[in-house]
C-alpha cells in the first residue's frame, strides 16, 4: 500500500511523520518488570465504589462483598467520598483458614479484572508490598529474575494478584504451583482472575491428567467465587464496528500525534521477534495504534502472541484503528473452539473495544 499521499490530497512529509511498532525492539531490564507490576493505567482509579453490579446478577454483588471483607481481613476499609466506612452494614465476610487467596472465575467482560485492582488499592500496604500483574508477565517475572529470586523478591509481600491466570503448558503448571506454595508458606496473600475453574486449569490444552497433582494443589490455595454476567464492553452494542479504509487509517495516522501506523501482517511477523514481557515497553509512549490490512491469524502461535499485545494496548487505553477485516474475524473457527478459545474472545472483545474508541481519529 503506498503512503505517498494522505485521503485529503496532501504530502504525508509535510504532517508529523507516524511511529512504527515495527521499529520498536525493547530491551527491558528486570527491576522494570517487578517495579511495573502494579494495576495497569485502565485501572488506576478503580475501587469497589466504582464497580457497577448487574443487578440480574447476584454474583456480582456477592463477589464486592467476599473481596471487601478479604481485605478487611488484611486489615484494611475502604474510602468514599464522605470519608472512611465499611461498604457493607453487616459484618464483612472473612475467608476461611484453609485457602490463602480468592479467585474470581468468570466470562470476559465481567469486570474481574476491575475488582482484582479494587482488591490491591483497597490493601492497607504500601505499592512496593502488594504486586499486580497477568499470568505471562508473573512467569516472564520468573525468567527475567530466575525462580529462587523471585521467591524472595515477593514473598515479603503482604498481597500478590494475578490475572488473567492461564496455564498453557505444562512446565507453566509446574513452575506456578511451587511458586504459589513458596509464597503461600511466606504468608502472602493471593487473589486471581480467570475464565476457567481452578480445578479445571489446563484442560483441552494438555494431558492435564498428567498434571493432576500439580493443579489440585493450585486449586487448594484458593476459594473460587462465580461471576456471572454478559461483557460490559458489548451490552447494546453491536458486536465489532467495520473497519476504515486503507487511506482513513493511514491519514489518521499523520494527523495522530503519537500513532503509530504498521502493515498488520508484518506486526504479525515483528512480535515473532520480540519476548511477549516487552509487549507493554513495545506500546511506551504511544497515542494510538493504526493498521492496515487486517486480515486472519494464520496460525495458534501467531495468535497467542497478539492475544498478549492485546491485553497490554487494552490496559493502555490505546486505541486501535485498523483496514481490513473486523476484529471478531481475526481467529479461525478451530482456535475459537479450541483450548485457548477464551484467550481469543478475550482479544476479540478488547480490540473491538479499543477500535470504538479510535473511532474519533476519524471522525472527530
């Protein structure tokens, strides 16, 4: 596709000149990773007041309660506009002795994500005590770092959340569950969001059978609580906007300080080359993000990786711009029904969440 000249007639060069992901090879040192987990800038100002309960669904609302009175148990309240008070009249629930962490399983677009970030603010620690971070980047925390490293870089910790939690292989399963018993045993805290049951991690991905020992033991550190629900980001909206023409995006592009404009198929083939925990380094600084001829994943390896770059435009707030096909057509029939059917979803309804809101770079 040429970009000699913008939808309106005029010479690119004489615009500011777009940014590339392409160009882009991050190199992240390790105490970047630790000191960047914390909840991503989406969820800064998220607190339990600011989650909004279906009220066609009780497990929401449940979910509030059980979290507000694991934080209590912390030893921590919660602040409001009129000051310091317990959200709820009657005596907040504690957990019970034996599991050490809550897990929040649901469908995407529940709003785990929002109460697993509600759950670190409200924790009476200071931030360099409570770690925040996805699945993929607490397993690139422990291969920046090394295993008994980051046993003591976070079992000084008072709360460790993790989300998005996914096993994907077997060595991840092994890895996670002596790490979570490492931790466990140090008296952190543990909480975890994620669209699989505990007990059921794993499965339709490998010979969980295989596993068995390794995911009970997983499963035993936490108490699962049910969020039911449809995903916020689609309620009344259709399912994914259509795509912009090559030459909006690319005018878009010029006229975006700080967008970035690549072909979607070399970005494809860039991420290839770059370790998904440089993902979120690889979006530093960027305003928004446009592509040009979007077209299907062509394959599961591929499609895992711009699942991760998706969760880390999403926590951004980057809004995505793209020619080509709609983003719910990314992904093949066989990967939507597959083992890593709900990763998909997830970046399915991420992208089309993102590509609403570039919707004002051309129209506004």
């Amino acid at each position: 596709m040429s970009t000699s000249t913008t939808a309106s007639g005029t010479d690119p060069a004489a615009e500011a000149t777009p940014l590339s992901l392409c160009a882009r090879e991050p190199h992240v040192p390790a105490d970047r990773l630790v000191a960047e987990m914390v909840p991503p800038p989406r969820f800064d100002s998220v607190r339990f007041s600011t989650y909004i309960p279906d009220p066609n669904q009780p497990s929401q609302s449940e979910a509030v309660r059980v979290l507000d009175g694991f934080a209590t148990g912390l030893g921590g309240t919660h602040a409001t506009g009129s000051g310091r008070r317990r959200w709820f009249s009657r005596k907040p629930e504690r957990l019970p002795a034996g599991p050490r962490g809550v897990y929040l399983d649901g469908g995407y677009g529940v709003g785990k994500t929002h109460l697993l970030a509600s759950l670190w603010h409200a924790t009476p620690a200071e931030p360099a005590l409570k770690a925040f971070g996805t699945f993929v980047e607490l397993t690139n925390l422990v291969g920046a770092l090394g295993f008994q490293q980051t046993v003591r870089t976070l079992s000084g910790h008072r709360l460790l959340c993790i989300d998005e939690f996914e096993l994907d292989d077997p060595g991840d399963t092994v890895l996670v569950s002596t790490l979570l018993g490492k931790l466990v045993e140090a008296g952190v805290a543990l909480a975890a969001t994620s669209n699989t049951l505990p007990g059921k991690l794993g499965e339709g991905r490998f010979a969980s059978a295989d596993f068995l020992r390794e995911i009970q033991g997983l499963s035993a550190h936490f108490r699962s609580l049910r969020i039911d629900g449809e995903d916020y980001r689609h309620r009344g909206l259709p399912e994914a906007p259509a795509p912009f023409s090559d030459e909006q995006v690319t005018k878009a592009a010029y006229a975006t300080e700080g967008a970035a404009l690549d072909d979607f198929p070399h970005l494809l083939d860039h991420l290839a080359r770059v370790h998904p925990s440089r993902y979120g380094a690889l979006t530093d600084g960027l305003k928004a993000v446009c592509l040009t001829d979007v077209g299907p994943v062509p394959d599961q390896s591929t499609a895992l990786r711009l699942v991760v770059l998706a969760d880390r435009l999403y926590d951004r707030e980057v809004p995505v711009l793209a020619s080509g096909l709609p983003f719910d057509q990314l992904f093949s029939e066989d990967m939507l029904n597959g083992g890593y059917r709900k990763k998909y979803f997830r970046a399915i309804s991420r992208l089309t969440a993102l590509a609403r809101d570039a919707k004002a770079l051309v129209e506004g």
